[in-house]
C-alpha cells in the first residue's frame, strides 16, 4: 500500500470513528437502525479507541442501571463525601452521629 492509500484509509478510518462516536450512546441504548448496528459492531471490533469508549459507557450505563449513582455520585464517591463531611463536623465540633 502507498502513502497515498494509507492517507485514505487514515481518513476513512478517522471518519467512520467520527459517525460512531456519534451513534455509540444511541447504540448502546439499542435505537439504531440494523445496517448502523452492523457498521458499528464491525468498527467496534477493530478500533481500539472506539472498543474503549463502548466500554466505558457500558460500564457508566450498567451502573447507572444498578442504582449505584446517586445526586450526581456513584455510591463509592457518595461514601466518602458523607465521610468527609462527618470530618469536617469534627473539626468544627459538631455531633458525627447525625
């Protein structure tokens, strides 16, 4: 292959990621149509950036199903804000029990 191809298929390649970013969040939420289910089950199979991106919303959209985020937090972070605020109550005297 010559620079000129290898410029193309860059491009090409480079615009494919580009239609699925823009579809991954509709895909994952299973409203596309079959022929984009396809390009993009192919595109994901090949393309790392994109494969890391699927897995991290998926793993965002499967907590997010699990209850696990709350008032903006995911359950770790709401635990150790509600930690951080009985300490800060400590240091400005008031009762860690509440």
């Amino acid at each position: 292959m010559n620079s000129v191809d290898r410029f193309k298929s860059k491009v090409s390649e480079m615009a494919t990621c580009r239609r699925v970013g823009k579809l991954l969040q509709s895909y994952l939420d299973g409203e596309v149509d079959l022929a984009r289910v396809e390009l993009i089950s192919r595109h994901l199979e090949t393309c790392l950036k994109c494969g890391m991106n699927y897995e991290t919303y998926s793993h965002i959209k499967h907590a997010l199903k699990q209850g696990n985020y709350k008032n903006g937090l995911f359950h770790e972070d709401a635990l150790a804000l509600e930690r951080l605020k009985r300490f800060v109550d400590t240091l400005k005297g008031g009762d860690v029990n509440q």
